[in-house]
C-alpha cells in the first residue's frame, strides 16, 4: 500500500464565520441599546418671536420701599406696605406724604369716627402696618368721608399712593 499524505485544507470558511458572529453580537448590541431611546425628537419652532420689554420682578414683601413703589407702581398695586416713615409736607385734610431713604409719597387716612382723631403733622415718625398701594388718578371710591379738592387736586399727580386705616398708624417721635 502506498502512503499518501493528506492534508486538511484551510477552509476560507471559517472567517466567514466569524464575521457572521461579530455580526451578530454587534445587532444584539444595537438591539439592546434602541429598546431605552422611546424620546420623541425635538422639534424647533423658527416662527418669529415678539419682543418685550424686559421687567424686574417685584421685590419679595420684606424688600418693599417707597423708592421701589414709585420706580414701578403698576407692580405694587393692591399689596400691603407697613413700615416705619417721616411725615413732610403739605399736609391736607385727609393726606400728608410720607418720606423714606429719599423717596416721597402721598397717603390718605381712612377717616373712621373714634374717640380720639389721630393727629399727623410735618416732622413726626410714624409706624404704619397693612396700608393698601393704590392707583393714583381718579380716585372716586376712597373710604370714609369724602375727599376734599387738595387732597383730590394731589392725587390726580400721583401714578400710586397709600391708603391706610387711622387705627393702624402709630406715631412714634411727635415732631
């Protein structure tokens, strides 16, 4: 018998296998990782924006001033303002203006009958807690007896003044 040798041939095969695997492992990969992207996609809108004036938040109660009052009254209407004030003048039968760190306001007492009326004059200090910012201008629903044409006349001027009830003012230095 005569011998003949055998040889195993390399089977370009193989690769192909491996390639196939590779494959494979790189979908199961894919697979995976597509199963957590359920976002939507981001559209942008391009539609032309209108431009505003830019305004600053009111200041939190315990920041509001006279001076922040009158820098943006429409802001302040219908809050509360307490605080500690001077009184200038000119006084009129139902207002005076009060005066804090420079800035200058009117004010009008709730006249309501008491025993006792209280009496503001130029110069004093004063407490007031829980007076109301208004709108300045025509001012036809003001509480208590009516306005006289001074303290009207004034008010005509002002963008915002306060209105406080004569129990909650407290004088504190008579001047």
């Amino acid at each position: 018998m005569a011998e003949i040798p055998v040889e195993k041939k390399s089977s370009s095969k193989t690769w192909l296998w491996l390639l196939l695997a590779a494959l494979l492992v790189v979908l199961i990969i894919w697979w995976l990782s597509a199963a957590d992207d359920d976002v939507e996609p981001v559209v942008v809108d391009t539609a032309p924006v209108e431009s505003v004036e830019a305004v600053e938040p009111a200041p939190m109660a315990g920041e509001m001033t006279l001076a922040a009052i009158l820098a943006q009254p429409q802001a302040y209407i219908g809050q509360e303002f307490s605080g500690e004030v001077g009184v200038s003048g000119p006084l009129t039968d139902r207002g005076f203006w009060v005066e804090n760190d420079g800035a200058r306001m009117f004010a009008i007492i709730i006249d309501e009958p008491r025993e006792v009326p209280l009496d503001i004059n130029a110069g004093q200090r004063l407490q007031i807690n829980g007076g109301m910012i208004r709108e300045g201008g025509d001012v036809g629903d003001v509480e208590g007896v009516p306005l006289d044409d001074d303290t009207r006349a004034v008010l005509q001027d002002q963008a915002a003044f306060i209105m406080v009830d004569e129990s909650n003012i407290e004088i504190l230095e008579s001047a």
